[in-house]
C-alpha cells in the first residue's frame, strides 16, 4: 500500500509492524464505506417516510425499523437458535 510506504518512510519497522498498519488501514477502510452505505440507506427511509404517497404502514414500518435500530432492548433473544444470532451480527 502507498499509504503504508508513506507512513513508513525514513522509520525501520519490522514486518510484522507493517502488516499491522496496513490491516488496520483496510479495516478504516471498510468502516467508511459501511458508515456511507448506512448513511444513504438512513436517507432513503427518509426520503421514503416524508413523501406524501407513502402509505400510512409503510411509515409504521420505517418508524419500526428504526426504533428497533436505536432500542437498547434485544426483542429476539440470542439463545433462540439461528434467529437470535442473525440480529446481533447485522
């Protein structure tokens, strides 16, 4: 990665130390393009929830989704099989 080359410059770092910064750089990486994606999704159910053609359980729906997001109260608890643990990884 140029990014790793630059930040290494003129600095003697061991492989492993390099390997260390370049898996933390992709990780960031990542990270942002998780953070755009949710960003424009969040955007989208609001552009959807304000439009006047909406229909009204469509915008319960929404409002649902996002309680659900921001609720520090798990509805689907871990130990039921399969299920519990497809909402904690997403």
């Amino acid at each position: 990665m140029a990014v790793t080359a630059a930040l290494c410059s003129g600095l003697i770092f061991s492989g492993v130390t390099v390997k260390f910064i370049e898996r933390v750089m992709r990780l960031l990486a990542e990270f942002k393009q998780r953070a755009r994606r949710l960003r424009a999704e969040t955007f989208a159910l609001y552009l959807a929830a304000r439009h006047p053609g909406t229909p009204w359980y469509a915008k319960l729906f929404v409002a649902g989704i996002v309680a659900y997001a921001f609720s520090p109260i798990d509805l689907i608890p871990d130990f039921v099989p399969v299920l519990g643990y497809l909402t904690t990884s997403s």
